[in-house]
C-alpha cells in the first residue's frame, strides 16, 4: 500500500470515525462479557459475540475500500477526443483540461472528480464514481452495527441498575468482566454516541440511496433545481434511466458502478453533453448577477467573527464552504448572498485561475455597496 493512501488517514475525520468504530465495538463485546459471557456450551452466546465482530470487519472493509478506492478524478489536462465538443464543456484552469460530463473540481482534493457527489471529511476524500458502491455499504453498515450496540448498551445499563452485577442466570461467577461507577457512565457515552452515528449517518445513507434512486449526484440536484426555471425548452435530466436501471448502475457484482467515468448512459432525447450545457448557462447567468464591491472593513476570515456585529455572529452561512481574509481596499466579485453574509471571489492581481479566493465574509465589510442592508441592485429592482 502506498504510503500516500496510509497518509490519507491522518486527519480529523478518518481518525473520529476509526475512534468511534473501536469504541463502540469494544464496548459492545466488552458489556456483552458481563451479561452473556461466552461459553463453549452455549452456541447463542459464541453467535452474538460474533456477530459484533461481523459488524467491525464489514463497517472497517467498506470504509477503508471508499477511502483508498477513491472516486475517480479526470486526468489532467483532459480534453474530449471531437475539438467541437470543448465548446460544451467548462475549463478547469487548475487541472488545466476540461471538465468530463459529471464531474466537478474540488478544492480539498484539488483534482477534477468523476461524478463528483460530496467531499466526505470522515474518509478524507471525495464520493464519486469509484468509490460510491463502497461508500454505501459502509453507510449502511455502520447504523446496523451501532444499532446492534444500542441494544447492548441498554440491556446492560437495565441490568447493572436492576440485577446483580449480570443477567446470565444470576450467577456473577460466569461473568468475565465486572462493572464499577465508571465504566457504567462510559457505558451511558457509548450509548449516546452509537444512537448519534446511527441517526446521523442513517440520514445519510437514506439521502444517498434517493440520489441512487434518481441517479443523481447531490451537486446535479442543485443544478437540476435551477434549470427549472421559466425557459423556451424544457429541460430533461439526462441520467435518470428508472429506478432499476439507476440503481444497476451502482450496484454490481464487483462492487464497482459501471462506467469509466466519462461516458455515461442517458435517456432518449438528451446526449452527454446534456447536463454540461445547461451547466454553461447557468454559469452565465451567473456571471450577469456578478457585482463588484470594494472592501471597508477588515476580515480576519473567522467562522465566528465577534467584531462583526452580533447578528453577523449568529447567522454564520451552515456550509463547509471556506471563509475569506479581507483587507480594506481590497475588491470582492459577489456571486451570492444572504442578509448578513456575502459570497464571492477576492480579485487578484495577476489572476490567472489557478490560485482563486472565494469563499463568505460579512455583508457589513462593504456597507458602503449597502442601503438598508440590502444590495444597491436589489433596492433598484424593488
């Protein structure tokens, strides 16, 4: 294994979830000792202890298969094989090739993905093409495990309040692990953190398995969200090819969605260059709602900035998008907005692409665009 893969590994979230996987696991088999010790004579007891580590082995195999499997990127300096198809697709300056149909450039992994969905932060890498079979199953795993260790954890918790010390008939001696005040409150911690993964990446698994449904990605729901639009042609998402077929399209029998990653199968009537078309008007538009602002105010690019004013402070855009330093002086190109935050692109000097700052920052740090806290061009419109 390459070091790089191993290196991938040392970060936040693939540490949390390795933490929490042992944890709850551990705990599990450890509570399962005290009120159902393992005997030879008893084939229930050798079942259950194994079907915690059945749990461990199919959670620890898919995310490790999803975090080293990766989702796929565009080789760089990628251009479709027709010269006349460039016109139908987006340039991507820091991979310094095009965008195939599907993917999408992310900052974090700084590559083009194939069938970019998501930057997930506990595998450290992106969910695309390759990996999302494995992704998958290991959203589906872990809620099955946690919720397996729910019920240990409350069963043990019952009977360390109720019983004598164990449940196995009563007899403490066959117990091979004894509970004091500390390890009952672990026990109360490790309850509430497998009750939180199987909540949490339960509502996961089920977003991503109506996304496979539709054969959608989460960044195609948005793009198809503004295509519906007033417009002479109505817009067909080209990809949704029933719900059997989308799902076929994710799970086989290798365990790898078919495809290369840039040609993709679509519905009659659309081609593959369907979605990137539509991708390209969007942008325009994009670009024509872009307004200029000049800078008034300094911003250190803290997620709570306390100098902002309180509103500003509890009104911090819910996203992993990042934050920009501000100067005064410096110029911002708006292409979003909400009341207290603006979005944007700091205008550089010498830009040419590959080093681009956008990200939020205080709406008040350009006040002087603002009448009553609302875009000059928004109070012209009204």
């Amino acid at each position: 294994m390459e070091f790089s893969k191993l290196k991938q590994l040392v970060h936040w979230g693939p540490l949390l979830a390795l933490f929490i996987i042992f944890f709850v696991t551990g705990w599990a088999a450890l509570c399962t000792l005290v009120w159902w010790p393992v005997a030879i004579d008893d084939i229930g007891s050798i079942i259950h202890i194994l079907s915690i580590f059945t749990w461990l082995y199919l959670i620890l195999y898919n995310f490790f298969q999803a975090a080293f499997l990766g989702p796929g990127f565009v080789p760089l300096k990628w251009y479709p094989a027709n010269t006349e198809d460039r016109s139908k697709l987006q340039y991507c300056k820091i991979c310094e090739g095009y965008k195939a149909p599907r993917s999408h450039h992310c900052r974090k992994c700084g590559r083009c993905v194939m069938k970019m969905d998501h930057h997930c932060p506990w595998i450290n890498t992106c969910c695309g093409h390759t990996n999302h079979t494995r992704f998958v199953l290991f959203l589906f795993f872990a809620p099955c495990g946690c919720i397996h260790g729910s019920v240990i954890f409350i069963l043990t918790i019952y009977n360390q309040l109720y019983r004598n010390r164990t449940l196995y008939y009563a007899v403490a001696t066959k117990a091979w692990f004894s509970f004091s005040v500390y390890t009952f409150l672990l026990t109360f911690f490790a309850l509430g953190m497998a009750v939180g993964v199987t909540l949490s990446v339960g509502f996961l698994f089920v977003t991503q398995l109506r996304s496979m449904w539709k054969n959608e990605t989460g960044i195609e729901s948005w793009i198809k969200e503004k295509a519906d639009r007033p417009r002479e042609d109505e817009f067909i998402f080209p990809y949704d090819l029933g719900w059997k077929r989308n799902l076929q399209e994710v799970f086989t029998k290798e365990r790898i969605p078919r495809g290369d990653g840039i040609n993709w199968p679509v519905v009659e009537g659309c081609d593959q260059y369907t979605l990137t078309m539509e991708q390209l008007i969007q942008k325009e538009e994009k670009r024509t709602r872009t307004m200029e602002l000049r800078v008034v105010e300094d911003y250190s690019g803290y997620i709570f900035p306390l100098t902002k004013g309180f509103r500003t402070f509890i009104s911090v855009p819910c996203t992993d998008e990042p934050r920009i330093t501000l100067s005064k002086g410096d110029t911002v190109q708006v292409t979003r907005w909400k009341r207290h935050w603006l979005y944007g692109d700091k205008v550089m000097a010498n830009d040419d692409g590959k080093n681009r700052v956008r990200g939020w920052f205080p709406r008040r740090c350009t006040k002087e665009e603002f009448d009553n806290g609302m875009l000059a061009e928004e109070k012209k419109e009204r």
